[in-house]
C-alpha cells in the first residue's frame, strides 16, 4: 500500500481531490496511516460484496470534516484501483437556518465528484416535535437516516456509508453501557431494518483527531453542525470528555478499547442468550483424569 501511494505522489497520479495536497512528510504519513485503516476496515468487515455485480454506495456528506474525510479516502482508494465499486456522493439539506447551500455542490464539481443534492425540510418537524430546550440531533438524525435510505434505493445503491470514526464507536458503547444497560455500539457493517441496504462505517479504526488534520490540510470547506442552534446531548459529551481523559492518563488506551470490541469471550460475559450457562457441567468424579 506505502508502495502504491509514493509511486502517485512521485508521478502527480491521483484524483484530482490531492493535486493541490501538501506534500509535506507528516502529511503523507497521515494520508497513509488512514487508508491503511480505511482498507483495513472495508476487508475485515466484507465491506464489498458484488453479488454478481458492481456494488454502487451512497456517500452522505454532511459538510462536516468526518463525511469530506470518508468520500476523499473511498475516493483515492477508488482511483488506485483498491476498491472496485461505484460512488455516489449526497448530502441532505434539511432546512436548517443559514445552511450555505452553494458549498457543497460547488465544491463536489469542482472536484468531478458525482453527487445528488437533495432538499427536506425535516428541521420544521423536529422543531415541532422536539420540547423547548431539548436537543434537536436524535430526531434530526433519524429522520436524515430515513431520507438517505430512500435516496439509495431511488439510486440503485447497495449500501448507505456513513463517517462515523473510533471516537463516536466508543462513545456509543459507552452510553448503551452507562445508559442503556446493554453492550452495543455502531457496528462496522450492519444491515437496515428493512434488509435491503448495508450500513457501511469504514472509518470505523481511523481517529477524529486524525480525521480533524487531514481536514485541515485538505482545507475541506467545513460547514458547522449548529446552524440550527443545538448541539449533541449532555451525555455524548461527557462519555467524549471521559473517553478523552483516559487516553490523557494512559495513553493508546482507545486503541485498546476499539480492539476490545471486536474480541468478545462470550464465557466471560452474562448474556444467557450468548453462552449456555445452564447447560455447561463438570466432568463427573468417575471421569475425572487423577
């Protein structure tokens, strides 16, 4: 992959997304490092799955650095050859007050990145349901989710991509733990209610602290997640300001933590529905070994 990437660099063979990039070393070990966590994801999640054809994913593009991150990195691994499959950007502007309209597609053409820009006022209606004083994200988001779903399938997508990075993953699972009573979090791949669109999260192993520097030295055009004045909940915010303290104290333990997620002993949990403890007996004196 290293090899793949300074042979481009070397010959100004890439999308057009980089031929303005810095080309400075620490850039280039950054841009590395997250398609080589990228790759890792999509190959240990399955993440392509032909099916006799070309797989076609719908992008979403919020604007914010995680979702211009995900389609530039699907984007250079497409142009590489590494990940045989059709790409559709889309971003859903929900009617949010202010919201810059004209960014996102000027930059998507300017780059030649297909795109579909699609209008719902969903705003109106989460300001209708949603109390004074409560935040707006839960509900705003499960009405993108459902907008984006139709989208694919008008689209002829596989599977809905999504940019949520380790961060969010582990914040996730620590509210479903401290809040919900149960061990889950957003999974890498997952399949919709309606059994018809994979949910693909290959940022899955990448870090916001990584994601928030290859913005920066892409100078993606950021368009900020408040224009509608609320901000994610208390909660998120504290599971983000613990998570953050422990990798303050020991540091590398989000790494440990997100590699914990996928090595489950189901033995050594309590999940009756996992393991049956009810069925698991020692061997009888007689047929013990002495």
């Amino acid at each position: 992959m290293e090899q793949v990437l300074e042979s481009a660099s070397a010959t100004g063979d890439c999308h057009a997304l980089f031929r303005t990039a810095p080309s400075s070393v620490e850039f280039n070990k950054l841009r590395k490092r997250l398609i080589r966590q990228v790759r890792e994801a999509i190959d240990a999640y399955g993440m392509v799955h032909t099916g006799g054809h070309r797989p076609r994913w719908l992008v979403g593009l919020s604007g914010g650095k995680d979702s211009y991150g995900l389609i530039a990195l699907l984007l250079d691994l497409q142009w590489r050859g590494l990940l045989p499959v059709d790409l559709l950007a889309c971003n859903l502007d929900q009617g949010q007050p202010n919201f810059p309209k004209h960014i996102l597609p000027e930059w998507l053409d300017s780059h030649g990145i297909a795109h579909r820009i699609q209008y719902r006022d969903t705003y109106s209606v989460v300001k209708e349901k949603v109390p004074e004083g409560a935040t707006y994200c839960a509900l705003c988001s499960r009405l993108r989710r459902g907008n984006l779903y139709r989208i694919a399938r008008e689209e002829g997508c596989d599977a809905l991509v999504l940019g949520h990075h380790r961060e969010d993953i582990l914040e996730t699972f620590f509210l479903n733990l401290f809040h919900g009573g149960k061990l889950a979090t957003m999974p890498p791949k997952l399949l919709n209610d309606a059994g018809d669109l994979m949910v693909l999260r290959p940022l899955a192993f990448c870090a916001e602290d990584d994601l928030a520097k290859f913005a920066t030295h892409m100078q993606f055009p950021i368009i900020p997640c408040d224009l509608c004045g609320s901000q994610d909940g208390l909660q998120r915010n504290a599971m983000k300001a613990m998570i953050a303290d422990i990798e303050t104290r020991m540091p590398g333990r989000k790494d440990v933590m997100i590699r914990a997620l996928g090595n489950v002993n189901r033995s050594h949990m309590l999940d009756r529905d996992l393991f049956d403890f009810a069925g698991l007996s020692a061997l009888s004196r007689a047929d013990r070994v002495l």
